[in-house]
C-alpha cells in the first residue's frame, strides 16, 4: 500500500477494550456514550452531575472506594490481590506476589486520591504547569508511596503478620529506569515536590520498554545489557482510550482557503498512534496526587498486516508494528549512526506532540479564547530535547486553529521556560536541516519562518552589527546546515534559568553571551537545583531522619528543610554525636555488606569511605580520582611498615555507567576495574586501600550507597559541571565533600562553611587561558602524575595499551579537562582530609554543622521559586477534611 493512501477504518472488534462506537451486527449498535481524552471540562462536569438521579449518585457514594487506614484492613487487602487479583494463596505466595499485592494495596490507596486531585484541579480551573523531560529517573515506587502516605510501619507490621520481611518487599521493585542521570533524577524531585506543595502539574515523558541498559561488569569492561523493567508494573495504568496519531514525513501542500487567506496543510507520511499511560504522583504529608504521563508508540494500522500474513510473508507482517514501536523502545539510541539520529529525533517529536496535543485538548474543553492560553498553561522545556514542542504549538495555532501569526507566536512565547543544563557547546542539540526536511518538513518551515522574524528584529535593534546575525541564527550556516535547538528554545521561550549561580553566569557571558545583549538580562534567570528530603533523607536514611525528628520536634523538616537549623546547637553534644556516629557505621556495614554480595570483595566499615558515584564522563574526571588512588597506591608501597601504620584506612568506591558509544568513559572504567584487581590483592597494602567499581548505578543502589559516604568527590574541571545534585545528597546524609569551585559545590560552600567542605584546583576563569598554554604554550605534566603514568606504562594493571588513549589526551592531546594542573592540589587536599578523618570527633561535629546548614538546597525551594518567577502559578490546598496517611500530630 503506497503511502499516499488513507488506512481503510478498521471496524473494532465486539472484544475490544475502546472505542465504544460504530454498529456490531445487524440492528445491534454499541452503547454511544464517548468519554472525551481527558476526561470532562469544569462546566461539564456539574451537568454530567446534575443529570445523574438522587438515588444513583446516594448509591456511588455510598460504595466509594476508600483506603485502609489500619494493619488489618492493610491484610485483609493484601490477600484480597493475592488470591483474587494474582489468582494465588497463602501456599504459593512468594515475595514477588508479596511485593505485586502490597503495591496495588497502595496503588488503590492512591487512585482515589489521584482521581479526587484531578477533580479538584479541574474544576478549579486555573493554571497548570506541565514539565516535559525526556527523562524522569523515579527510582522504586513502593517506598515511596508508604512514606509519603505516612503508612510504612502499618505496612511493615502487616507483612510481618503475613510472614514477610518488609526490606525485602521492597527489594522485589525493579527500578523504574526511564532515565540516565541527574537531568532525569531532577526532574523525579521536581514531581515530588510539586505534588508535595499542591501545585496543579503534570509531567510528561516518554515510556521507555527498556530503561538506559544494565550495566554488567564482565573482565573489568562495562557490558551493556537490555534492561527491561516493564515485566510486572502496577504503578501504571493504560489509558487506551487515550490515543494520539503522531504524523511523520509527508509533504506540505499550500493553499488558499475559502476567505482567501494562505493556508499550509502537512499531508500524506506515515500515522504512528501515541497510547498514554498514567502514573500516580503522591505528595507528601498530603492527599494532593498529581500525574505523570508517559507515551508508547504503538503502529496505527493495526497489530498487523493479514494479507502478508495468510500468504506466507510473516516477518513483513509486522514491520509497521515493530518500526512504530522502536520510537519509544530505548532510552537515547546510540546516535553514531545516521538512523540512530532520525529515531532520537522520531523519539522527540513523538513524545512532544502528543503531550501538546492533550494540553490542548484539556484547554479548548475550558472554551476561552485562545488569548488566554498563556493564563491557563505553563510549559517547562527540561533542556532542549522537549524544544520542538515550541514549533509543534505554533503549528496547531497556524494551520490548525488558523490563528494569525504574530498572535500565535505571541501565545508561544508567553508559554514556554527553558532550562539549560549544560555549558559544554558540544552537548547542545543540533539536527540537520536535511533530517528535518524529511521527517518534519512542516515544522522545518515553520523554523525558518521563526528564524526569519527572529533575525529581522535582530537587525532592527543592531543595524550596524553584520556578525551577530549569523551567531544567533537558529539556523547554522555549516555542511549541511543544522537546526540549533537551543537557540529555538531561547528564542520561543519568556524565561531562560541555569541551574546554580556559576552556570547561569556562565551561561550568560559564554553560549548565550549574544541572547542577552538582544533580549537583555531579565529574561534570563536562576534556579539553584535542589533535591527532595523525602526519599534522599527519610527513604533513604530512615534512622537519620528519626534522629533528627527527635531533636527537631516530628517530620516537619520534611516539608520545611531550614527547621534542619535546629540541629546546629548539637553539634557539640556529645550523646547526640555518639548516635550521629553510630547511625553512620551502621549505614557503611549495609554498604560494606553489598560490596561483599556483588564484588566479593571485604571491606573495612571503619575505613574512610571515599566515594564518586555518578556518569562516567571525561569533564566529570572519574580518571584523576584513578590516578589520584594509583598515587596513594605507589606511596603506601613505598612506605616503611611503622609508616603505613599512622595511615588512615581508604575504601575508594566509584559507580556509574559510560554511554554506549563513549569509549573514553569506557575505558576509564577498565582503569579502575584493573586498578582494583591489582590493590585489592596486595598483601602489603592490606585494609589501608580498597577500590570497589559498584556495577549498574541506579536510583535504588544510590539510596544505599550515599548514607554510606564520610568524603565524596565532586571534581569535575571548574566550569563544567552545571550544578550536580548528588553533592547535596551526599551532605544532607552527613558525608563531607571534597570538590572543585563548580556547579552548586559553590553555593554548598557559601551555605555550610569554608571550614565543612574540601575545596581544590584551579577557578573557572582560569580554564580557558591554561588551555590555551597547553596547546600553544608549554605544558609540564605534574611530576606525581608522570609516576602514575610510568607505573601504568609498565603493565602493572595489565596491558599498558588498553589504557593509552587516558594517558595519551593528557601527555599529547592538551588535557583539555585540566587534570595535570589540579593534580597536585588535588592530592594535598586528600592529604588533608586523611588528617581531619584522624580526628573522628571533629569530624563528626563538622559533619553535623554541615546538615543543619542544608535547608537551601530542598526542591521544594526550587519548586517555589519557579512557581514565582517562571510558571506564575499559586498552588491548590485540597478541601478540609482531606487528609493524608500523616496525622497533623506526627508532623
């Protein structure tokens, strides 16, 4: 069939589960009642009501689902999924059926809240903000959703009565890995915390069949192994009602329509139906539930093709259905390949025009003019992989809604915030204009349209200044010309944030030095990341939190991080330290236990616990920290055995997955891998220095790793790093850091104290002019750096080849992330924290200041701030009487 054609309408089959229309049989129609994609408008909703009689609507209340409140009816749901829902009994009931029963427990718990929040949203009618991210790392479910509905212990008591261990309830979740790293993980907090503050939000994702991948560790390489996490999720709900047609490829057809005006229409290509699935969001200490929605893409003509079938032509059968389905099959695609490309760029416009498509929907059901979107809609790009979203708007206004183009374009404008989270320019999106001019060739035009108005106003406003059109031309002017997608976002965006003080300076006077000149300074801004205490706290360190309640007066810090100020007062207690102290060792035996069960390697609890746990990149210089333990290595082996006793026992612990593509990030890992199966052995080195490489790095495992840490690195080259959010975790669970002047390292230090954190190597403003020195001045390696190079040059952690592209970027290719130049600061300053370790008792107390001081970086701070000064959006309070698991007393 030619693609030109329109699929003949299939007629639904009497089995199937939408689509409630159209005749079945002779003189039989199905029932007509059609539910719209997104539920009822306000004033729908009252009439719908209305019409239904008294004693109907006195039965619905009457039945209304209602949550368990205690232990029993917590059992007695429990083996109600168990023996109805998952068809089994108390003779076959494995942890697994324990886990699927408990969740749906809650699951059912949170649907009548989720269903009354949207209620409630919607006949508030007011402004929403909808959060695009291509990624939304939430980690386990469970958990969370016992905390934030303050039900854990009834929960634990319950599954102790039914015979099981509640820790390993939790454990059966597969981790939800619709993310890869802090992007993703930020946006999971940001969730929370909106939900937690009842903000009216949705997020909107793509639903991912396979997370990022696996990671396995096999001969010290990084293996990536498909991770398929979908197999049993009951924190999801299908709305198959709910179906979008995504248009790809095709051709633009114009014309003029019957008023004379010129109108464009995309036509012909190919329909891939976009199918929503809907996951409950729990606030905290409240009954508000918000929603994310995430697409799969799903083949529009059907499962798949009869004809090819019944003649034999089986694999083709079912091509459409496996090409549609790939779109939302992986977490970014390996783009090395020119496929690769055209799937990502599939993959994002896929995900943004459904999500638009339902934002509009939701607004046209409210019948205000279309002046009044920007009252009703606030969209947030989490960087610019959601940017398309600005053309696909300006084309439903345009071609769709036949709005002029100058008010379209200012409904646009007035819609969308951008955050950027990067300064390197190689990480910001580019695609080809051949590329778009194939798959989206309407929204092509509409760029250069946009660009077109864009530079005119540009040339107004600079006459004189020929050169800076083509710096902020969306359009790069290379071979082939390319689509910059940053440039788009800044350009259809009100408001423009960095993510901590450094980055959004640096971005101001760096990538977007142009922007601000044009647009001026106000319509860039600031957000300093933050983290949410819930689950990086009280989820994560349930006895720190108990601990701090103790002295705080209940969970109130939870929702309040500065009330954290009150613990500063005992620092110096020394019965509170002693606790602090213990609750610490306790969480680096859990640690040392899983280093046991999945290296088999035995580490000592009562060593220092060096940690850097995060993506493996060469900016985030995971290499110094190897080079920097092969130093401490080549100094133990040559100390005296009376030396070596005044030495502080170091676990050096890295996790973190490398892009499949990245073979220098990869290769680092085999470092560190080969580096420990070398150390780990030394008789002479003994418990004095451990390297651990923790495999598959998630969500699940930082939760374990990070209330394990007394030091954590934070080293990449100042500059580079936009903010980071794993040094706050680290700190708000009483480890200490040791990092570079980058990212939020800077605001941390300006919170806690000079004194509470170990800061080394060069500034920011230094990085460009020691680059330049490398390469075109002269350039002496750190002489204790040449020592760790000579050592591996002679294979003492085997084949010296494998490793010579690490070695090599700093002898001969400029070291272009500074590692020679912060070497040597970089092992004084480990030097020093060897020394404050010594010194358990004033560690403890600076680790105590530092906690206290930590109230800035909750990302309820952040929520609230883009609420204010981006989103213009007032939070909804639910109705009295509404409550949550939490009773007011235990807060």
């Amino acid at each position: 069939m030619s693609n030109s054609t329109v699929p003949r309408e299939r007629r639904p089959s009497t089995g199937a589960p939408i689509d409630l229309q159209g005749p079945v049989g002779p003189g039989f129609t199905r029932p007509k009642h059609k539910r719209t994609f997104t539920g009822f408008g306000a004033g729908e909703i009252k009439s719908v009501e209305a019409s239904i009689p008294e004693p109907q609507r006195e039965a619905w209340k009457k039945f209304a689902a209602k949550g368990f409140k205690t232990q029993e009816d917590f059992e007695k749901e429990v083996v109600r999924h168990v023996e109805t829902t998952l068809a089994r009994s108390m003779f076959n009931c494995d942890e697994t059926a324990a886990y699927a029963a408990a969740s749906l427990a809650f699951r059912d718990r949170l649907i009548t809240e989720w269903n009354r929040t949207q209620q409630r949203q919607t006949f508030a009618d007011g402004k929403r903000v909808y959060y695009l991210s291509l990624e939304f790392l939430m980690g386990r479910a469970l958990d969370n959703a016992m905390l934030n509905v303050g039900l854990k212990d009834v929960a634990k008591g319950g599954l102790e009565d039914l015979g099981f261990r509640i820790e390993d309830i939790i454990n059966q979740e597969h981790d939800a890995a619709l993310g890869n790293g802090g992007l993703g993980r930020l946006a999971a907090c940001f969730l929370d915390s909106l939900a937690s503050l009842d903000y009216p939000a949705w997020g909107y994702g793509l639903r991912y069949r396979y997370g990022i991948f696996k990671q396995e560790i096999v001969d010290g390489y990084q293996v990536e192994v498909p991770d398929y996490w979908l197999d049993f999720n009951p924190w999801e709900f299908p709305r198959h009602d709910v179906v979008v047609d995504i248009q790809f490829y095709g051709h633009v057809r114009k014309f003029q329509d019957t008023q004379g005006k010129q109108t464009s229409s995309w036509e012909g290509g190919e329909i891939v139906k976009a199918v929503a699935y809907d996951v409950p969001i729990p606030g905290f200490d409240t009954p508000a539930t918000n929603n994310l929605r995430l697409w799969s893409s799903k083949a529009a003509s059907g499962e798949f093709d009869f004809q090819k079938f019944n003649s034999g032509d089986y694999e083709s059968s079912v091509a459409d259905q496996q090409r549609a389905e790939t779109i939302s099959a992986v977490l970014y695609p390996n783009d090395n390949l020119d496929r690769g490309k055209e799937l990502r760029l599939k993959q994002q416009y896929f995900w943004v025009a459904a999500s638009l498509y339902d934002i509009v929907r939701r607004f046209k059901k409210s019948k205000r003019a279309w002046s009044e979107f920007p009252d009703q809609v606030a969209i947030q790009l989490n960087d610019t992989h959601p940017t398309l979203a600005v053309v696909e708007l300006q084309r439903i206004l345009l071609d769709l809604e036949g709005l002029e183009w100058d008010e379209a374009w200012s409904i646009v404008s007035k819609t969308f915030g951008y955050t950027n989270h990067t300064v390197l320019p190689e990480a910001l999106e580019k695609w080809s204009v051949p590329l778009f001019q194939n798959l989206l060739p309407r929204h092509l035009q509409i760029i250069y349209e946009i660009n077109l108005y864009f530079l005119q106003s540009v040339e107004r406003k600079f006459p004189k200044d020929r050169d800076i059109l083509g710096r902020v031309s969306i359009i790069e002017e290379s071979q082939p010309k390319m689509v910059r997608m940053a440039y788009l976002a800044i350009v259809g965006s009100h408001k423009v944030n960095g993510v901590a003080e450094l980055h959004s300076d640096l971005i101001k006077t760096t990538i977007f030095k142009d922007f601000v000149k044009i647009f001026g300074p106000d319509k860039f801004t600031n957000v300093t990341n933050g983290i949410t205490p819930r689950r990086w706290l009280h989820q994560a360190n349930p006895r720190l939190s108990e601990l701090i309640a103790s002295k705080t007066g209940g969970l109130g810090f939870l929702k309040d991080l500065n009330i954290l100020n009150e613990l500063e007062k005992y620092a110096d207690d020394k019965e509170f330290k002693k606790e602090w102290a213990e609750i610490k060792y306790a969480n680096k035996v859990r640690l040392a236990k899983h280093i046991k069960t999945t290296t088999g390697v035995t580490v000592n609890p009562s060593a220092l616990f060096d940690i850097q746990v995060k993506r493996i990149h060469e900016y985030k210089r995971q290499q110094m920290n190897i080079f920097g333990v092969i130093h401490r290595y080549l100094t133990i082996k040559g100390m005296t055995p009376e030396e070596r006793k005044k030495l502080a026992p170091r676990v050096s612990i890295f996790g973190g997955k490398a892009a499949p593509g990245y073979w220098m990030a990869k290769t680092i890992i085999h470092l560190i891998n080969s580096v420990g199966s070398v150390v780990n052995k030394d008789p002479d080195v003994g418990d004095l220095l451990k390297v651990i490489f923790l495999e598959d790095y998630n969500v699940s495992k930082a939760e374990i790793i990070v209330p394990a840490s007394d030091i954590s690195e934070h080293i990449s080259t100042a500059g580079t790093e936009a903010s980071g959010t794993s040094n706050m975790k680290f700190v708000l669970n009483g480890g200490l850091i040791i990092g570079t002047c980058d990212g939020a390292n800077i605001e941390i230090t300006r919170e806690i104290g000079e004194n509470n954190i170990f800061l080394f190597g060069n500034l920011a403003e230094d990085v460009e002019d020691l680059r330049h020195a490398h390469t075109y001045g002269s350039h002496t390696l750190d002489p204790d750096l040449t020592k760790v190079f000579e050592e591996i040059k002679k294979n003492t952690f085997g084949d010296a080849g494998a490793f010579s592209a690490l070695v090599s970027a700093i002898e001969d290719h400029g070291d272009y992330y500074l590692v020679s130049d912060d070497f040597h600061s970089y092992n004084q300053t480990q030097a020093l924290v060897d020394e404050a370790y010594k010194n358990q008792d004033e560690w403890v107390s600076k680790c105590i200041t530092s906690v206290s001081r930590m109230g800035f970086f909750s990302s309820d701070r952040c929520i609230n701030e883009y609420a204010e000064s981006i989103w213009n959006i007032e939070p909804l309070q639910p109705e009295k009487g509404e409550t949550s698991g939490l009773g007011k007393g235990e807060l």
